[in-house]
C-alpha cells in the first residue's frame, strides 16, 4: 500500500498492511534539548523525522513529489506585525491576527505564526469587541480576494489528483475562529450577553469556509477535511451542549455533508482537552475522525471505543508524561492502547507536540516500540 491508501484503509477500519507511523512531532526547544542528548547538531528541525527512520533502520517510502493546494483559510489582509513594547523580560505585540499579547523575551513575534514551540501568552486585547469591530473583521474574509488561492491552483489541483499521499484541506472551527476574533472570556460572555451577534458570526464562518470548499472540491476531492477547534478543558468541554449545538453543530454539519458528498473519506476534527462530551455531538454531525486524545485530560481510548464503537476512529492518544518517564511506563502505556490498536480505526502516537521533557533515548526507544507495535519493525 500507498501511504494514502494506508491512512485511509486505517481510519475507515479496513484492512492496511500496517499503520502509519505517526510518533509525534517535536517542538523547537525539544530538538534543542535532544541536541545535547545525542541527536546529531546538524540535523535541523524540518528534518527530523528522516533522522528518526534512519536511527530505526526503517526505510522512508518513496512518494511522488507532494503538491500543496496552496488555498489560504485566513484573513486577508493580515494584521501588521509589530512590537509595542519591551520591558522586564516581556514583549507586548500585535500578531498578524489583530491580537495584542504579552510574550516572553524568549520569543519573538514570528513564534505566534505557526505552532514551531509552546509560547505561553496573557491577551490583553482582541479585535472583535463588539459589532462595529465585528463589521469590520468580515471585511477580511472575502473569498475573492487576491491569495486566497494561488494563480495556478487549478494545475497543481490537476497534478493532485493521482498521488500517493495523502492531500488534505485544514481550516479553523467555529469556536476556533471566533475564539480568535474575540477571545476566550470575550466570546463566552458574548454567548451569554449577546448571542446574537454570536450566531451572525458563526453564520459567516459557516458560509465563508462551506464557499471555500465548494470551489476546492470543484477541482480535486482532497483525502481529509480537518478542522481545529480546540474547545474543552482538562475535564470539561468550553462550553455548554446546548451552545455547542446552536453556534457550532450547523457548520459541523454542513462541511462534513459536503466533504463526504465530494467523496472525501475523512472529516477530522482536533481539540485539546477532555472530548468525551463532544464525540457524539461530532459524531452526529458526520465527523469520522478525531485527535489528539490527551490522556492527563483524562480522556481514556478504551472506554471510548467501549462507548462509540466504530464511529469514531482516533489519531494520537499514547500519554506524553509516559513517553517522558521511559523504561516500563512507556512499555506499560503502549500496552494500555494496544486492544484499540488491533481493533482498527487508531493511528496511535504522542498526544500533542512532544515536549521537552521527552528526551531523545527515550524517543528513540518509544518510537521502536511503536514501530513494532504499527508494523514497520
């Protein structure tokens, strides 16, 4: 098998030949603290994982070369970047999404593009506070505007079309995005103070990415349509069941109807947190697929095969506290997801971003042991 057809066959609990191999992916200051522990100085970041398959003696897959779709989600324009202040170890900065936030020194501003480490921050502003805020934020979402797709999208939809690998599409939630746009605290009170507004702004999402994918699936029908939404806590979900099915259920609802007419396979959604609450709101709304399954938020992959069956397959779920610790708690851990493994419809690795803490022997030793686990050893 392909590494498409692999990935597919597994979440849709067929029958792979063996399981993809996702161990976990770490983040900038892991690398550098595996840098003193034994991986090798001149081996960057991008570049990890061939380092990884070589330690292991796997050889890497030979796929075509991967065509990126290159369609942007995101506001257009963006916000400036830009420093406000400097002082006792902290930076206040405005990111490309409007927020103003506090950061350590240790960082800088190109940290709150992508997710390249973990950079704890206090907001103190957001840029949807209210209505006259809000008319102008949609402004910034219109699905014309030049870059939201590339000038050769249609051709590299066409070189697409016969790979082997796996092509996918990935946006925000509804309670992501409007996390966003408003803040946490700022979005729940608006929910309560003013859900009207909170409805509008869940519409306009729902029609703006629904749009977007329209034109996508004109072109090529991608593998997975995934989507971060982030909304739960270590025990509890964000928000009540009742909210989560007015603001966020109809464009659940919507994207995965049209990812599954389209003939997409996989409709994957990511929270952080306890999902225990959510998976049958996801389920009912027509997601397949769901990640990461942190366990220190108490989410438990047995029980929840017990309790969904084969209606929700999972990606993630092995304990990064165990990963840490090594030795026979690592053993003990792999053996603890082992019955979901054999089950079907479980891609089984590192429960977020593989923290610092994980050193590289004991990486190096996890992912052997998950390798025979998945079948590459």
């Amino acid at each position: 098998m392909n590494p498409r057809q692999r990935y597919i066959e597994t979440l849709t609990f067929g029958t792979p030949d063996k399981i993809p191999f996702k161990p976990g992916i770490p983040r900038e200051s892991t690398i550098k603290a595996w840098k003193e522990q034994g991986f090798p100085a001149e081996v960057d970041r991008a570049d990890w994982f061939s380092h990884l398959l070589k330690t292991l003696g796997i050889t890497p897959e030979q796929t075509q070369p991967k065509i990126e779709l290159d369609v942007n989600f995101t506001m257009i324009p963006r916000f400036e970047e830009k420093v406000l202040e400097h002082k006792n170890g902290h930076y206040v900065v405005q990111d490309w999404k409007g927020n103003i936030c506090e950061i350590s020194d240790e960082f800088d501003i190109t940290y709150l593009r992508e997710a390249k480490d973990f950079v704890t921050r206090r907001w103190i502003k957001c840029p949807v506070e209210n209505r006259d805020d809000w008319e102008q934020m949609k402004g910034r979402y219109d699905v014309d505007a030049p870059g939201r797709f590339s000038e050769d999208f249609e051709q590299r939809c066409k070189k697409a079309a016969d790979r082997d690998y796996l092509l996918d599409v990935y946006f925000s939630g509804p309670f992501w995005q409007m996390r966003e746009w408003c803040g946490f605290e700022g979005l729940c009170f608006m929910m309560i103070e003013q859900p009207d507004l909170v409805a509008e702004m869940a519409e306009f999402w729902n029609d703006f990415i629904a749009t977007m994918l329209e034109r996508v699936f004109e072109h090529v029908v991608p593998d997975v349509v995934y989507w971060s939404e982030d909304m739960a806590y270590k025990a509890k979900a964000m928000i009540s069941p009742a909210m989560t099915r007015q603001f966020c259920m109809p464009s659940w609802r919507r994207w995965a109807r049209q990812a599954k007419s389209a003939g997409c396979p996989i409709v994957d959604v990511d929270s952080d947190g306890f999902i225990g609450e959510l998976i049958p709101l996801w389920i009912e709304s027509g997601v397949n697929v769901c990640d990461p399954i942190e366990v220190a938020a108490h989410n438990d992959i047995n029980e929840f095969r017990r309790q969904f069956g084969k209606k929700m397959a999972y990606n993630g779920g092995i304990d990064k506290r165990a990963m840490a610790k090594g030795g026979q708690i690592i053993r003990d851990e792999l053996k603890r997801i082992e019955p979901v493994v054999k089950d079907g419809g479980f891609i089984p690795g590192c429960d977020h971003g593989v923290p610092s803490d994980v050193s590289w022997p004991n990486y190096i030793d996890y992912a052997r042991q998950l390798a025979q686990m998945t079948g590459w050893l």
